[in-house]
C-alpha cells in the first residue's frame, strides 16, 4: 500500500498491477478536486501506455497460465472473490464518501450505490456461475453435442466518473466469475475510489495479475481498447466515445459491450396517483445530480392534467434540498466538475429560448463554491427542441405535453436513444400494457430499479449488449460447441 494520507489528501505514488504496487512508467499526475469545495483531496499517477502494457501483459499472463484462474472451478473463484467482497465491504463506507467528494454523489446515494451495490455484485454472480451448467443436447444428426462456457479472456474496461464503483462492478463483477483478467480504466475525475477496489484485491489475495488499475484519460482508454493484448472490450461512456471504441473494435473484430447516453421518458398516465409517488419519481429522474444514464429526463404530461401535474412537478423539484452532498439531507448536490456545469449551463441557456422555464435555471442563492446548477425544470417543451432530444447530464427536466397513449408512446419512441424510462399509472397492468409499447432496453412501471437478476443495457445510441442478469454474464464467457462421439440417448 503506498498512500500518503497528509492533512487528509490521498496522495498514491503506485499503480496496482500484476499483483503489486508497480513504479508509474512516467511521473505525469492526476490531481483530484473536491466538486464541492474545489479543494485539492489527492492525486494519483496518471497512467501511460507504457503502463497499459504492463498491466495487459500481467492481465494475459495470469489468463494464459494453464492452472491459473482461468481454469480455477468456478468453486474456487468463488472462495477468493468471497475475500474481495469482504475486503470491498471493508472499505465500503470510505469509498461511498471518495465518490461523494469527487463527484458531488450524494452520500445516502453513494452509500447504497457504491458502498452496497460492488459486494452485492461480486456474489450475486458468484452464484450465477456455480449454477450455469455445462449443456448436453440430443443432435439432429444422431450424436449428441455438448455446449460448453470458456471465460472471454483479457478484458480491457473503461468506465465513467458518474457511479464509478456500482459501474465497474456491472462488468468487473461477471469477468472475474466468469474467470476472465481485466485491466481497469478509471476516469480521471474519480480515481481514489478505484485504488481501494486495487487495495481489497491485493487483500483479497487475488492471483497477480487478475487486477490491474490503470487511471488516465481518453487516449489512454483508446490504447487499452485497440491493444492487441486484449480480448474483449467493456465500454460505459458518452454515445460519441462509444462509436469511436466500437469503430476501433469492429476494425479488430473485438467483442465490444456499449453502455452509453440516455434520454429516457417518464410518461404519467391519465390516472396516475403522483402525490403519492413523488419520492420514486425524482429517484426516475434527477438522482444523482441529473448524472445517470438511464434516468427519465422527459416527462411526458396528459393534456387531461396538464396544469395540475405541472404544478406538483413544480413544488417536487423547486422544494429539494440542494448543498453539501456529505449532509445527509441534500437531495442535490454540485456537478462533477467545472466543464460539466459549462455544458449545463448552455443547455439550460438553450431551453430558456425553446420552452417556458419552470423552476430553476441559475445557480443555487446562498452557496458560493462547489459546481453546483439549480434543479431546473422546463415546462410547455416541443418533442423536437434539443433539450427534449439531446442528453444534458444534469438536473435539468423537459415537461412535454401529450394528447392520448398512442401519441406518448409515439414521442417516448421519438428519441435517438433508448435506455431507461418508465410509466405512472393506478393501473399496474395498463403500465406493463404501456411498457411493452416503447423501444427501450429496459423500462420501470411505477419506479425504476436495476434489479441484478435482469439484463440492463440500451438500445439505439445508448449501446450494445446487456450487463447484469446471466445476459451479462454471457458477455464474458467464449460459447464453445463440441459434437461429441455419444449417439443420442
Ligand atoms: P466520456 O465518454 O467522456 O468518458 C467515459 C470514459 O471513457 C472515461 O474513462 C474516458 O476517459 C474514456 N474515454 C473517452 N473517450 C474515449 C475513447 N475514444 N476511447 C477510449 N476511452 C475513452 O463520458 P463521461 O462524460 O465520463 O460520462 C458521461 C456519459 O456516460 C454520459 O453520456 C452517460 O449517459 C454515459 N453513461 C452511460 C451509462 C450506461 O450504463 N449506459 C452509465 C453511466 C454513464
């Protein structure tokens, strides 16, 4: 372990791969700022390409070695990635407060998302491979044929500041049970949190190698993705990042998942109940700061109820408490970063010329630093406007008026996206009803939740292949056919 912890900066001289706490290939550094206070919280080497050849090669040495975990039993892996989700338990409170002061998470958020979710993962698909069986099938051809799983190989990751640790784990999770090694690219704005995930694997006890963390910004990335050391590719990012990574892989023919942007639909139906939801509802759409991919940032509203709901929308997002997101009480909390509030910003100086501005539209009164937006909501917005039609990442809401389902579905559809979303209804069955009406990788009735048992992932431009469920932890295993020498029973 090599952290210098002085007047409470993380200072890391070390990057983790192959098992060890590794000398950078060069002295370049990224240095970490609070997104509330602006302070300087730590810094850690920033990785190079000398530094994703090592740690590739440690990835395919420890995948190549022919006893090593690659062919553990799935029992065995099992074992030691029960270590490491103890060891991530461990560090869990301390990395739920890392991502709250990198990125403005706030902390009851990051508590359940980057505290809870990485060892909920990491058994969840421990089990799924003990319970994934070898298959045998009768042959049309008389003999029988079996179907076996191999793991994927060398898996090069690259993940977003967002929910970096809940995001990691959505692929990480699945390869290491799969038996699969993965190099690790964090997003420069979030990399503390990362060197403890690097921290319990090296506890854990994990061969060397099976690991690898390597922080550093998109060049980086795009040497991890075309590195001919690397067999699979798992990418969460913006839409334009992914097509450049899946243009990278298509030219190699390398297996590629997409998890990308969002611009998803909150549709509330005509006899919809919203007083009483009204905390599920800002979970759908302006968690995290409006900084999640699969939140439902239009809301589409019944002309039958238009003023109505639009009112209590209003009092929804005009009353949230906005501040420090260590406090437990703040419902929001700043941007990760100056950039990101500048391209908020122009999105919000556009809808004011597109639509009515509702709530919101400035900086919050009272709080002077950190990057903070106020919640902002547009009312009366046209399903053609850019606000409607381009992803913001951040609390920013488009109210769009409909007449009856048919014309919501048909706006819900009308989107270069389809990730998320979700419909609002007394009616259970008229929501499932509505659900399967809409073009989207997954949807919610009444809520939202990525519930683990079931695939998660976009379609359209928000990306290709599923995570989560045993569709993602097919991504990570080589379907191998043997027809075998046994005629049919
Ligand atoms: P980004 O695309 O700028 O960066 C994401 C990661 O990719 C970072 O680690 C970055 O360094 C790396 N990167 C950027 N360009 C690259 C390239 N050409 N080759 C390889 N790596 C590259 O995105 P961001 O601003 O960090 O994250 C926000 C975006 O991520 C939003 O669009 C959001 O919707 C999306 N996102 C999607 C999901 C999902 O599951 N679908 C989840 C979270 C975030």
């Amino acid at each position: 372990m090599t952290t210098v912890d002085t007047q409470q900066t993380l200072d890391y001289e070390r990057l983790f791969l192959g098992g060890t706490w590794a000398t950078p290939s060069t002295g370049d550094r990224i240095e970490v700022h609070s997104a509330t206070t602006h302070e300087r919280v730590g810094s850690v080497p920033e990785g190079r390409e000398g530094d994703i050849d090592a740690a590739v090669a440690a990835a395919r040495h420890a995948f190549d070695d022919p006893t090593g975990w690659a062919h553990f039993t799935p029992t065995q892996r099992g074992e030691a990635l029960e270590r490491f989700a103890k060891a991530l338990e461990v560090r869990g409170a301390e990395t739920a407060r890392r991502v709250t002061v990198q990125n403005g998470m706030p902390t009851w958020l990051s508590q359940q998302w980057e505290q809870g979710f990485p060892p909920m993962l990491v058994r969840f698909f421990v089990d799924l491979v003990k319970q994934t069986q070898e298959e045998i099938r009768p042959g049309l051809l008389g003999k029988q044929t079996m179907v076996i799983r191999k793991p994927i190989g060398v898996v090069g990751q690259i993940v977003p500041w967002n929910v970096p640790q809940a995001i990691t784990f959505l692929a990480l999770a699945p390869a290491l049970a799969a038996g699969c090694t993965v190099v690790l690219k964090p997003s420069p704005e979030t990399v503390l949190d990362a060197f403890l995930l690097a921290e319990a694997a090296e506890e854990a006890g994990l061969p060397a190698g099976v690991v690898n963390v390597i922080p550093g910004g998109r060049e980086v990335g795009a040497y991890l993705v075309s590195h001919p050391g690397v067999d699979k590719v798992s990418f969460t990012g913006s839409t334009a990042a992914g097509r450049k990574v899946a243009a990278a892989c298509g030219e190699l023919l390398r297996p590629v998942t997409l998890e990308l942007g969002g611009k998803s639909a909150a549709v509330i139906l005509d006899d919809a109940d919203l007083d009483s939801q009204l905390e599920d509802f800002f979970g759908n759409t302006m968690i995290n700061n409006g900084q999640v991919c699969w939140t439902s940032t239009r809301i589409l509203v019944p002309s039958s109820r238009y003023d109505e709901i639009t009112g209590t929308l209003a009092d929804l997002y005009s009353g949230l408490t906005v501040g420090d997101p260590l406090d437990p009480a703040t419902k929001v909390g700043p941007l990760v970063s100056e950039r990101q509030r500048e391209r908020v910003e122009g999105y919000i100086a556009v809808g004011k010329q597109e639509a009515r501005l509702l709530v919101g539209g400035g900086r919050p009164h009272g709080i002077d630093q950190g990057w903070f937006v106020e919640p902002t909501v547009f009312a009366d917005v046209d399903p053609k406007a850019r606000i409607a039609q381009e992803e913001i990442f951040g609390p920013v809401l488009s109210i769009i008026r409909y007449e009856d389902e048919q014309q919501a579905t048909q706006i819900a559809n009308d989107s270069d996206y389809g990730l998320g979303g979700s419909v609002w209804t007394a009616d259970s069955d008229r929501g499932e009803a509505f659900a399967r009406t809409v073009r989207s990788g997954t949807f919610g009735v009444n809520g939202y939740a990525n519930d683990p048992v079931a695939p998660f992932g976009g379609v359209k431009a928000s990306g290709l292949g599923r995570e989560l469920g045993p569709e993602g932890l097919a991504a990570f295993q080589e379907i191998t056919t043997i027809y075998l020498d046994r005629p049919n029973a």
